[in-house]
C-alpha cells in the first residue's frame, strides 16, 4: 500500500469549512483513498473512500487530484464535535483482508 | 443495524495472566479483524479472519491469537500478559474485507 503524508495538525474555526490535505504520490491505479477520524478514545470511524472521482455523502466531500497523487477531505461546516484526529490510507481494492495502514493523521483542533 | 460491539469496554489484569475479548461484527459481516492502539505505537493490525479462518496475521508474537465462529463472532485471547500490552484494542468488521470497515468502541487493557 502507497505511503501517505499528512501535516500533524491543523486549526478551524466553528462554522467554517475544515480542508484536510493528504499526499500519496506513489499511488497506483488500482488504489483507493479512505478517510477515517477517531475521536479521543473512541474507535476510528470511517467517514469516506474514492478511486478517481470526488465523491461526498452526508459527512465529508473528497477531492481527488486528477494525477491521484493528492487528495482533499472537506468538512464543509465544522463542528466542535469534529475535533479529531483525521487518517488518510491508501490501499489496493482486494486482497487486503480488511487490513488498513494507520499512519500519525491530522489532529484538528475546531476552535469556537 | 446494530454496530460493532466488543466486550468488556474495560479490563484490569496482572501480570502473567491471559484476557479474552469479544467482537459481534454488523450483522452480515464476514470478516473481522483486530487491532491494538498504544501512545507510542499507534494503531497497529493484529489479524483478520473471514468463515472461521485467519487470513492474515500482523507482526505480533504467538500470545496474540484470536479465532472466529460461525456466526462471525471473533474472540481474541492474550497469553501470559506484560506490562506492555496495556493498549485499546479494536474489532473492525466488514462485509468481505475488501472496502470499508467499521470499528467498535474498543476495550481498553490495562496491565498492572
């Protein structure tokens, strides 16, 4: 599974869009990009995944660069609730046996 | 749907002895696997196992074992406990393995 590079923190405030960055530019094409947050002691919990295409549902968008080699994770309206740290993996589609890389993450710190 | 539970949430041991947690997976769920969380280590997979066999083992000495029944419930058992298996361990479940997974609250060990 390709290496993913997070910065170990970041501050927003209340109310305002939270933009996570990720770099994984030695991902290959058969590769999909997750996106799990863990709130302090609680178990990770997984929030989105994407291929090549952006995807959102009713948590997060992903914005996916069209060279695959970053990707974006937007919090359109963060919430104190949303302090956490944010994981970025990247792993193959099968044969990965429920397996998952977690790297340090982001913690970000939403601030009132 | 009910989420994935493990049991007990806590759990206070001695030295020496063993401890076995338990996983219920989402219903439907096939595969499970483990994980153990520490400060200084951070998340780190200790095996999966889909219909009752493991698939795939992390790098943990042979008092980690774990199994799984037919009904997809995975227990896993800690031999001969050390001071350094104070951790949060966590039970993620997933239908095949092979894209999200979602994780339970975790018990947390403490070895004294």
């Amino acid at each position: 599974d390709a290496k993913t590079t997070q910065p170990p923190s970041m501050d927003c405030a209340e109310g305002r869009a939270a933009n996570l960055p990720c770099n994984h530019s030695t991902i290959s094409g058969n590769e999909y990009v997750y996106w799990y947050r863990q709130i302090h002691s609680q178990g990770p919990q997984y929030i989105i995944h994407g291929l090549k295409n952006n995807e959102t549902n009713e948590m997060a968008s992903l914005i996916i660069t069209e060279d695959r080699k970053s990707s974006t994770l937007i919090l359109p309206h963060a919430t104190l609730r949303d302090t956490a740290v944010y994981y970025c993996i990247v792993r193959v589609a099968s044969g990965n046996f429920n397996k998952f890389y977690f790297g340090s993450g982001t913690k970000l710190n939403v601030k009132p | 749907k009910a989420g994935v539970t493990q049991t007990p949430r806590y759990l206070i041991k001695t030295r020496g002895q063993q401890v076995t947690l338990s996983c219920s997976p989402i219903s439907g769920h096939r595969s499970v696997s483990w994980y153990q969380q520490t400060p200084g280590q951070g998340l780190q997979f200790l095996f999966e196992y889909f219909s009752e066999t493991q698939r795939n083992k992390g790098n943990f000495p042979g008092r980690f074992s774990g199994r799984q029944f037919s009904n997809s419930r995975s227990e896993m058992n800690v031999s001969t406990l050390e001071l350094g298996d104070s951790a949060l361990y966590l039970c993620a479940s997933s239908p095949r393995g092979d894209t999200e997974a979602f994780f339970g609250q975790g018990t947390r060990l403490t070895v004294v």
